[in-house]
C-alpha cells in the first residue's frame, strides 16, 4: 500500500503543536493519505491540523488533499472540534461547501467531484507529536477497523470520553 505524507503548510498559526526547540515544530507529516484504489480500512488518511481555526486549517486541508485526490467538492467536520465554520470556501479558485455535524468523532468526510467520499481521523491538535504520529499511522493500517475514537484513545492522544 503506497502512502503520501506531506505538510500542508508551514506557518503555524496557534502553536498547538508542540515545540521542539527555538521556534522549530515536532517532526512529521500533518496529513497522511492512501493512494491507492483498494479501501479496505476504515480511513483514507489521517489529519493533524495545527490549530481549531477552520478559515485556516480547512483551506490548507483542501489544498493538500487536492494534489493527491483531485478536486474537493465538500468537506463535513465536526462541530464541537470546529465551532462556528463557513458554509463555503473558496480554495485555490474553486467553491468547497462545509457541512458541520454535532456528532463528536473526530472524523471529517471529504467529497471529491460530488460523488466519492473519503473519511480522515482528525487528530486534534494539541495532541503530543509522538501520540499523533502513532494516531496517523493507526488508521491507516490495512484493514483497520477501529473508530477514530478508539484510536485516539489507545494511542495515548486523549482519554476516551465518558457516555451517559
């Protein structure tokens, strides 16, 4: 299975992600892809964006994925990772529409060409570096099957959330 690995940017604009010396950020990838036809997994990529501003993060997202994936259409996050999101972006000339789901998982489902959806982990970005690596790398593993919040869970990114 073939992997793309690639930082969508390079300012970062909270410092959510740790620091790792004078001014330098912990190493490695922000988004991880399949690039490959076989979805077999539960993910088709993993993304640790670098801070809750979705005006910043969702237009870096989209950019990324685009070179990898071709065009995005759509993208749904999460509500309560996001907050208050636009309704549309445009993203290097192109409309993207942003649905928010109060739903809690820690997932966003990205629609290419308006008819195939992909679905990311999104780790969150205060994660510590070691722990979002282990969670990009988890859910991408073939033939994955544990739920994002599963995964962020067992690789040490945040405790399991309390139901009831």
């Amino acid at each position: 299975m073939a992997h793309a690995d690639f930082d969508i940017g390079t300012q970062r604009d909270t410092g959510a992600h740790p620091a790792t010396g004078a001014g330098r950020f912990a190493a490695g990838p922000t988004l991880r892809v399949e690039v490959t036809p076989h979805r077999e997994g539960l993910f088709d990529g993993a993304w640790w964006p670098h801070s809750h501003r979705a005006t910043v993060e969702l237009p870096r997202l989209v950019s990324g994925l685009a070179g990898h994936w071709g065009p995005v259409t759509r993208i749904g996050v999460d509500l309560e990772t996001w907050g208050a999101l636009p309704t549309r972006l445009i993203v290097d000339e192109r409309l993207v529409r942003v649905d928010g789901y109060p739903v809690a998982d820690d997932t966003a489902l990205v629609t290419r060409d308006d008819h195939e959806l992909f679905s990311l982990l999104v780790v969150p970005p205060e994660a510590p570096a070691e722990a979002a690596i282990a969670a990009m790398a988890r859910a991408l593993s073939p033939h994955n099957t544990a739920t994002a919040e599963t995964i962020l869970h067992e690789t040490g990114v945040r405790p399991p959330r309390r139901r009831g």
